[in-house]
C-alpha cells in the first residue's frame, strides 16, 4: 500500500542532481516567495492538456514537444520566444494539413532552466569547479562565483517563466496564430525547399478559409481559425523549485504542480525508489518519463503503476531516447511488455538525445541524418506490433543556428562554429525542424497505420 503524499514526501527519498546550496538561509527566503508567488499555469489547463493527450493515447491526435535544451537567462528576449513559438505554428500545420491529424503543441519553454550533468564537478586546466547545471542554479561562465548555486536565481527563473508564459498566452490567443495569417510564420533563413513546400500548404489553407468565408464560416464564429492552444513542459529536476510551486486545486481539491501544465523525469532520475518519482505520482499533471536503453521494462511498468495507478489515458508519456543504433534492439521489448500490461500510454520519440557525438572540430552535436533514422524506426517498430507512435520530442530553436550537422542546408562540422550558440545540448534550426515535421508528415499518411488510428476512434 502507498504511503501518504505530500509535495515534501520526496525529501525522505534519494534525490539524485540537486544542487547543494551554501546560504539554506537565503535558499528558504527564496523559496518562500515562490510559494507565495500567483501559479504560472492553472489546474485547469493541465486537465485540458491531459483530455488532449488521451486522445493521442487512443490515436486520435499526434504531440509535438519541442523547444530549447536549457533556457538561458542571457538569451531572453521576446523575438526569440516569437520564432520558437512560430516554428511549432509551422510544424503542427505541416503535420495537421498533411496527415489530417490533429496536432497537440507542448514547448520545451518558460521553466526548462535545470539540466542532470553526467559529473557534478569539471575541471579546465587543473581548475575543478560545479558543472554548469542550468541558468535556474548556477551561471554557465568559468569562474568560481559563478558557478556557486544561488538561491535567487530561482526568482529570476520564475519572474522569466512567468513573462515567457504571458508572452505566448498573447501570441496563441491574441491573433497571432491566426490562419488567415499564415504566410506571415515563414522564417527568412529557413531553406528555400523547406520554405517552399509550407508556403504550397498556405496557398491552400487560404483557398479552404475563403471557400469557409462564402459558406459563412469564419474566424468571428470559430475559434480554431483565429487561435490556438499551446501548453508548457519542462524537466521536473529540481525538486525545491517545484515543491514551491506545488497548490491544491480548489475546484478539484487536488495537487497541481502550476510551475509548467506538464512535467516530465529524465532518464538519470526515473529511479522507482527515488525522490523524482515520489514527487510526479503526487501532482495531478500528465508527466513524462523518459525511457532509455538502460530501462529495465519490468521496473518501467511498476514506475507507470506508481504513478497512473488508475491507468487514466492522457497521464503518462512515455519518452524514447534510444539511439538510431541502438533503437531496433531495445524498444520492441519494452512496447510489448507495456502493451501486454495493458498500460494506457502515450509513445512519443525523442530523436535527440542518444545522437549526441563529438565532431571532429569538438563541437558537440547531432548528426540530422542519425535524428530521421531514429524518427522512421520508431515509427517501423510501432507498425510492426500494432501499436500508435503518438507524438515526437525535439530540441529545437526558431534561431538561425548550426548546431545540429547535415539536413537541406548541409551544415558542415566546420559550418558549426559559425551559430553555435546553445547553452548545454545542440538544438535543430527551424530550417531542420520544418524538415522533420514533413518527414513525420509522410509517416503519419501511411495507409496502416492510418487505419489504425481510424479503427481506433
């Protein structure tokens, strides 16, 4: 039987990449303004996004997450949450015009500051110093003052998320996304292919609005044409800040983490008996666990059981990061075993993280070509055992960065150097992402596994 919860029940659990704060002091002054702080998200938006993500569990929709590594304090401006948010814009009407398919878009964004490291320590030129671990802890320059964990960027952190959020409540329901202005989303940078092929699917969202227009049907009476829905996600890592923002609901009378409508656990912090774990099977939010080839499928089922012990469609994602090498010899299993436990998931592939190398100029990064064969397996494996690979996870940016090598620009390990500019993790530019979402596109048209989504619903 559970134990009682509570959003500090994690603390008698192992936590595992928290930062050790030398004022606990000025750590408890800190924390004690964000729990007085208004929620960035309410309980009410959550239960939306959990209604949505059911529907892609059961094959009715496809999730797009997507947006930065790390948010940077550095880096905010509002031109660049605008390109992020329009990249997305474009991508779901890439994957909702082709595929006929509703598209559910949740941003990597206002809140995804705490990042795991693999070492708590780095050491440059005999130097040892703390890991940069995200702008939300500790700053990223090479100095010992700057790399000390400070309690007060936890406020910066919120006041950022909290303007990042109004920003994008503006843009999704002030006009912005209006269909009508579709041809207004395209980037300038974005290669000319890539480009050309959206602008061909706005020439004919414009054909089917004016045929809309003469029928009556306009955006003054549907909503859909005007605006669109757009939620929050980030890494639930550290757990202080998130235990700040942890309310119960009065409407439902239950716990809302309302730092972000979903969080997710990574793959260095999914442990069954651990703190990250204890502290998402609380809140009622949908949460993502990200799914590895070190996950053991029998303890993933006791992780999804602790968690959804109901098996409500909509609560749990779950988040391959496997590898374009390694992908074929271990996610079957784990599908199968989920599937066999009648589990109620959504399968999202996250093509990101197990393509990380070390260029040859010793930049890190993700070759595209290793990104689309990840992406095409994941879909292959899913039609093969008759399930539905509901949704894609991405590391992206709507900046003209080169990053990530390869894709229609043909970005070159010597072209890295030139817009390197992520703060932790490489990041597809909106010219590669463009090319993804036609790619899942294509996938999404397949005649199988269109059927099965059709005899689903």
């Amino acid at each position: 039987m559970k134990t009682q919860w509570s959003p500090s029940s994690w603390r008698s659990k192992t936590s595992k990449h928290q930062p050790i704060y030398k004022d606990e002091t000025q750590l408890k002054d800190s924390l004690d303004k964000i729990k007085k702080f208004p929620p960035l998200v309410f309980a009410g938006e959550a239960r939306s996004l959990k209604s949505k993500l059911a529907k892609v569990s059961n094959g009715k929709a496809f999730l797009l997450q997507g947006g930065d590594c790390a948010e940077s304090f550095a880096d905010f401006h509002p031109d660049n949450i605008k390109n992020s948010f329009k990249v997305i814009l474009q991508m779901a009407v890439v994957l909702t015009f082709g595929a006929s398919c509703p598209v559910v878009k949740v941003g990597r964004i206002a809140g995804q500051f705490a990042k795991p490291r693999s070492s708590d320590k780095e050491t440059i030129n005999g130097i040892e110093l703390e890991s940069y671990k995200g702008d939300i802890i500790n700053g990223i320059e090479f100095t010992e003052d700057d790399r000390v964990p400070d309690p007060t960027r936890l406020i910066q952190a919120y006041n950022q998320s909290a303007s990042t959020l109004n920003l994008l409540r503006a843009f999704s329901q002030g006009g912005y996304a209006n269909l009508n202005k579709i041809h207004q989303w395209n980037l300038n940078f974005v290669e000319e292919e890539n480009a050309n092929k959206f602008t061909e699917i706005a020439d004919r969202i414009d054909e089917c609005i004016a045929f809309m227009k003469a029928c009556g049907i306009n955006d003054t009476n549907v909503r859909q044409i005007y605006e669109t829905e757009f939620f929050t996600s980030h890494e639930a890592l550290l757990l202080d800040y998130e235990e700040a923002l942890t309310r119960i609901d009065s409407t439902s009378g239950k716990w809302y983490d309302v730092s972000a409508h979903m969080l997710w656990v990574g793959d260095r912090t999914r442990q069954l008996d651990g703190a990250h774990i204890e502290f998402v099977r609380g809140i009622e939010n949908p949460i993502g666990i990200k799914v590895g080839p070190t996950s053991d499928p029998d303890e993933l089922v006791k992780i999804i059981d602790y968690i959804n012990p109901n098996n409500e469609a909509g609560k749990v994602t779950l988040i391959c990061r496997m590898g374009a090498d390694k992908i074929d010899n271990y996610l079957p299993a784990i599908i199968k075993k989920i599937h066999k436990e009648g589990k109620v998931v959504v399968w999202a592939c996250d093509p990101m993280h197990g393509n990380t190398i070390k260029s040859k100029t010793g930049f890190k990064t993700r070759p595209v070509k290793n990104i689309f064969a990840e992406i095409q397996k994941f879909f292959a494996i899913h039609k093969s055992l008759g399930t539905y690979p509901g949704g894609v996870h991405l590391e992206m940016t709507g900046s003209d960065v080169t990053e990530c090598m390869g894709g229609l620009q043909q970005i070159t390990d010597e072209d890295l150097k030139n817009r390197y500019h992520t703060f932790c993790d490489p990041r597809l530019n909106a010219s590669q992402s463009l090319e993804i979402a036609f790619l899942i596109s294509e996938y999404l048209k397949d005649e199988k596994i269109l059927s099965l989504k059709s005899s689903q619903i």
